[in-house]
C-alpha cells in the first residue's frame, strides 16, 4: 500500500514537470512580439554595426526577460505548485501525520515513559548530589567574589 502511494507521487510529479514545461516552451518560444521582432531584424554590413545590433539585443534582452519570466511564474507555474503542495500538505496530514501518530502513541510514547520511570530515582540521586556540592561550593564563590570586589580599590 505504501509503495502504491510513492509511485503515484512520482509519477503525478512527473507528469507535472512535463507539463509545466511545455508551458514554459509554448510562451517563452510561441510569443507573437518575438516572431515579430525577429523579422525586422536585416542584416549587417560591417562588424562594427553587428556589434551595436548585438549590444541592443542584449540590452533589450535584460530589460524584457525579467518581466516575462515573472509574469509566466506567476499565472501558469507558481498556482500548480501551489496545487500540488496544497496537496501534498493535505495528503501529509490526512495520510501521514495520522499514521506516524499512531505509531507514536501505541509504541513508543508506552516505551519511554517506562524508561523515564526506570531512570527517576537515578535522576534525584544525582539533583541532590548537585545541590549538596552548590552548597558547599557557594560561601566560597561569595568570598572570592567579595575578594576580587575589594581588590578594585586597593
């Protein structure tokens, strides 16, 4: 059962990454402005024009491909993802959480708690150990502390 869900994850995922990259083809490659453009561009005499052709071409190119980008991911990518961890949260908490829970409270909260039962009184033994070397500790760090005060003024 568990390896039937894996599987329709992975397939479902793949099957979404073929598809929002035919998305991403059909608009970056399909744009009418571009096909456009591309046939108003004539040829180049010399080198020095082809220079200038290119440099307005990357300038034009730096200037509209963030805006293009932006604009797919926002209405065609971003809202499948979206969907896709919508569902993948809702599936986590429907599916998963519960089953991961369950295991929790039937096997090992019961061991746990066992064990913190078997290690409590080894627990206290070493607290009252502590306490009773701050104790004897204590009147000594005052003294010192009281010391090292005095010493700023002599």
């Amino acid at each position: 059962m568990e390896n039937n869900g894996i599987i329709l994850l992975i397939i479902i995922l793949t099957i979404f990454l073929l598809f929002s990259t035919l998305i991403f083809l059909d608009f970056s490659f399909g744009n009418e402005a571009w096909a456009r453009e591309a046939q108003e561009i004539k040829p180049v005499g010399t080198l020095d024009e082809a220079k200038e052709k290119g440099d307005e071409i990357v300038k034009e190119a730096q200037e509209k491909i963030p805006g293009i980008m932006k604009n797919i991911w926002e209405r065609e990518v971003r809202p499948v993802w979206q969907k896709m961890w919508d569902w993948g949260k809702s599936w986590w908490e429907n599916r998963v959480f519960p089953w991961l829970s369950n295991i929790f409270q039937e096997r090992v909260k019961p061991s746990l708690e066992k064990e913190i039962e078997k290690k409590k009184p080894i627990v206290e033994q070493e607290l009252e150990k502590e306490k009773e070397e701050i104790k004897k500790e204590a009147p000594e760090v005052g003294k010192s502390l009281w010391q090292r005060f005095k010493g700023l003024f002599e």
